[in-house]
C-alpha cells in the first residue's frame, strides 16, 4: 500500500481564517507568501493587505487588530507561528475606511 503525505495549502487556510474573523467586512487586496524550507521545518511568511470600508468595516478592523496576534488559529496540517497587524491606514474623508498589514508565518505540523 502506497502510502501520500497530503500536503495542506497554508496561505488558503490562513487567509479564509482571517477573512472569517473580519465577519465579512474585509475584502482580501493582496496576499504574498514566501515558502522556505529546513531539515526539520517548513513554512511560510505570509503578507496580506485587508481592505474595510464604511464605520461597522472599521469598527470590525479595530476589533480584528485587537485580537489578531493572540488568536488561535486551526488550519489542517499547520501552526500559526506568529501573526501581526504591521500597518494600519485609515481614511476619514467621505466613506471611512481601514486597510490592515497583516504579517503571519506559519509551520507545518506533522
């Protein structure tokens, strides 16, 4: 019997995992991850800009920004590592709106 190690894709996982915290309110602008590699690890450095947009969008976007690096995620086959708000800009002129810098490494988990 052959037997396939099914390898789970990280940056999906996190990004339906973040979007599902923002209720909705977000919509995902970029995403970039990075894979690399060791004998004993393997990960990923992931870079996402969330875009919110109207006052419950960044009322939601303050909250998220709260709660963000002490979230405990559960995405098949991995950790998350470490996962940060590294930017934050908001725009008060006319429709108010928050665009978040989300920076997150996660591990494979064997």
């Amino acid at each position: 019997m052959i037997q396939q190690k099914i390898r789970h894709d990280p940056a999906t996982a996190l990004i339906r995992a973040v979007l599902s915290l923002a209720k909705g309110d977000a919509a995902l602008e970029e995403h970039r991850g990075t894979s690399w590699a060791s004998a004993t690890f393997t990960e990923m450095r992931h870079v996402m800009r969330l875009r919110f947009e109207g006052e419950q969008a960044v009322t939601t976007a303050r909250w998220l920004a709260n709660i963000l690096p002490e979230h405990e995620f559960a995405i098949s086959a991995h950790l998350v590592a470490d996962i940060a708000v590294a930017e934050t800009h908001r725009r008060c002129e006319g429709t108010p709106a928050m665009t978040l810098i989300i920076e997150a490494l996660t591990v494979e988990a064997d």
